[in-house]
C-alpha cells in the first residue's frame, strides 16, 4: 500500500507541476492546432475550401483570424488531415470560435472518461483509470494545444473496449478512428488476430461510408491534395517535416534529430512498425487479462505511428493504468521494475518533444522496454494458466488426453 500510497502521491504532484508548465509554455499560442481545425471549416463554410490546400495561405489566414488570440504569428500550420476529419469538424466551425474550442475539448473529455469507465466497470480499478488520465501530462498539452487527442483516445479505447459486447459497434468506433491513420495502423493487425470478423467488416464498412461522405461534401480536390501530400515529397512536404513531423516525438523524427538521413530514419520507423505488427498480432492470440493485451496495445500504436505528438500520450497514460491495473497492488514491490516503467511512460510527454527537450529521445526506447515487460506478464500469466490446468483433475465431460489431462480450448480470450 506505501507504493501505490508513493505513485499516488507523485501522480498528484506531477500534475500541478504540468499544468504549470504547459500554461507558461502555451501562453501566447493557445489552442494553435485547434485554430488549424476551425480555420479549415470556416474556410469551407465561406466557399473558399482551395484555401487549406495551400499551406502558406492558410497560415497567413489562421494568424489574420487570430490576432487578438495570439502573442506572436505562428510558423507554419497546414491542414494535413485527411477529408474525413473535416467533415467531422464542420458541426464545430458552425459555432463562436471560444465556444468551439471549449466544447471540442469537452466532447473529447467526456467521450474518453465515458469509454474508461464503461471498460473498468465498479470498482477501484475504474478510479484509478479515471485518476491515472485526468492527472497524466498529456492532458494539460492537449487541452493548451486544442488537439483532438481526447476523441482519438476515446475511439480507440472504446472501440476495444466493446468488442466482447458488442462487436459491430466497436468496429464502428474503430473506423470512425481512420481520419487519424497513424494511430489506426495496428487496429486490423488486432483485429485479425482476434478474428472479430463483425468488428473488422464494421470498421471497413464505416471508414468507407466516411470517406464516401466527404468526398460527396468537398469533392476529390480535397482527396487529391491529401494523397499527394502523405505519398509525394514536395516542397510543401518538406516544409511541414520541419515545421511538424520533426517535432513529434515518434522513430522517424528521434532518428532524424540524432543526425541519421531521411532513408535511414525512414527504415528505422519501418522497422518500429515491424515490431509493433509482429507484437500485437502474436499479444491477440493469446489467452489473457484483457488489460494486458490493450496495454500493450496502445504502446505498440505510440511505436508505430509515423508521426506522434506529447497530446498522443494520452493512450501512453491508458497504457500505463492498464499494465499497473493488471500487476496488481499486491505485486506492485515485487515487480518495482516494471511499476517504474509504467510511470516513466506515463510521465514521458512532458519531456517531449525531442525537438525542445533531448531526453525526449529517449522515449521510443522507454515504450519498447514497456512493451517487453507487458509481453512478459502475458507470457507469465499464460505459464501459469497452463499449470492450473494440468493441476486439475479431469472433470465430466471434457476431452480427455490420454495421458488423462483435459484439453484447453484454444485462440485468444474473448
């Protein structure tokens, strides 16, 4: 108890100090991608949608709209989001810009907290999810940057979260998720893993329809410009690489900042997502605690996505709760080690990015040691399944081995 009592207590501290931080850090920028995301939809709703094709113009744009907001112009700021994620904006450019930021955030909040406290259920473990995301780091980034971290958390969480229940709904949840293809790259690896059929039919089914409705809305232009942008390098490429990408904090940007050329960082973040693939695919097989597997899940998704942002570590501070959820209070000295990395990922954004703060570097290394320790406890937990079944004696009406043990039934837990 004197160990949870200590991570407790330095979770509650910590947050006083982020919000200090962040407040001091965003001062004269406030809500800088939320103003990206509302710029944007104005600009559809005026009739002038070729605006956010053309990053300079854009920008120029934001800071004109913003003035009054901002201390200092801000660099570059395209739109690099795919139609989708405009559409779903659009209902927030209809409102006052204040009123917009304050609700997008809020929405997001809400959805988040709802999908932790419908996977926990009663109980201590529903607290400590709540505590462990309201305290964690990233919040105050996000809330300051205005980012949409709080509804891409609450997507992914809560499209996991039903898939033993009600899988078509989850699939659903999960294709909305595609307007941030990053952080979707694991879902189907997962999904077919598990062999949610339902689930992955939904999430084709809703991304497809998604992608159909903007396209009716803002016509191929919009598709176009998109495409180009992620698959051809151009200047406008070039330009937001070092104005965005390079200040995320995923494989690509680390390796980039340690010197490394772009083919080198490009294989580098290749190879991160190879190892995040083979993980969760090889994680969704086995038999154990789902908090184990999603855990491990929203880490692998932090490895593997191109480009991650501190706001994103939302799901690293989900991930951390989970892992400590699943060690259990009772474990938590024996396995001190592991506790540690849990926190160390939860507290991480605050030394992100790399760009800004050098020890951010380090982050990508911190989620693979993360990521073993969990693959160990479902090796673990799996051993020991193992052994309380062959310790059992055989009962009525369960196949038999010859040798008089029973047979498990195989695939993963559902």
């Amino acid at each position: 108890m004197v160990t949870v009592a200590v991570i407790c207590g330095t979770f509650g501290i910590c947050s006083w100090a982020f919000w200090a931080f962040y407040v001091w850090a965003f001062r004269g920028d406030l809500g800088q991608d939320w103003m990206v995301f509302y710029t944007a939809a104005r600009a559809y709703l005026d009739g002038n949608l070729p605006l956010i094709f053309d990053g300079a113009r854009f920008t120029a744009a934001l800071n004109r709209s913003f003035a009054d907001w901002l201390s200092f112009p801000l660099n570059l700021h395209p739109w690099v989001y795919p139609p989708t994620f405009l559409l779903l904006f659009l209902p927030f450019g209809l409102l006052p810009a204040l009123t917009s930021f304050v609700l997008f955030l809020l929405v997001g909040f809400i959805a988040v907290l709802a999908a932790v406290w419908l996977y926990a259920g009663r109980g201590n473990r529903r607290w400590m999810h709540t505590f462990s995301l309201v305290l964690c780091p990233a919040v105050p980034f996000n809330v300051l940057t205005g980012q949409n971290a709080f509804l891409t958390s609450a997507l992914l969480f809560g499209g996991f979260g039903l898939l033993s229940r009600r899988p078509a709904l989850g699939g659903l949840l999960l294709g909305i998720l595609t307007f941030k293809p990053q952080l979707w790259i694991m879902v189907p690896v997962a999904l077919l893993a598990r062999r949610e059929w339902r689930a992955l039919a939904s999430a084709g089914t809703t991304a497809v329809l998604l992608a159909l409705a903007s396209l009716a809305v803002f016509g191929t232009e919009a598709w176009r410009e998109w495409l180009g942008l992620m698959t051809g390098p151009s200047d406008f490429y070039r330009a937001w690489l070092q104005a965005g990408r390079l200040n995320g904090q995923s494989v690509f940007a680390c390796a980039t900042l340690l010197g490394a050329p772009s083919s080198v960082a490009n294989l580098a973040q290749g190879t991160a997502v190879g190892i995040a693939v083979g993980c969760v695919y090889w994680i969704f097989r086995q038999r154990t605690l789902r908090e184990l597997q999603l855990s491990a899940f929203l880490a692998a998704t932090i490895l593997a996505g191109p480009h991650v942002s501190a706001s994103d570590g939302v799901l690293l501070a989900l991930a951390a709760s989970l892992f400590l959820s699943a060690l259990g209070t009772s474990e938590l000295h024996s396995y001190s080690m592991r506790a540690t990395a849990a926190v160390a990922v939860w507290v991480s954004p605050l030394f992100n990015p790399p760009s800004l703060f050098p020890v951010g570097l380090m982050t990508p290394v911190l989620i693979l040691l993360f990521l073993g320790f969990a693959i160990s406890m479902i090796r673990e937990d799996g051993a020991s399944s193992r052994r309380r079944v062959e310790s059992e004696p055989p009962r009525r009406g369960w196949p038999q081995h010859s040798c008089g043990q029973r047979i498990r039934s195989s695939g993963p837990l559902r």
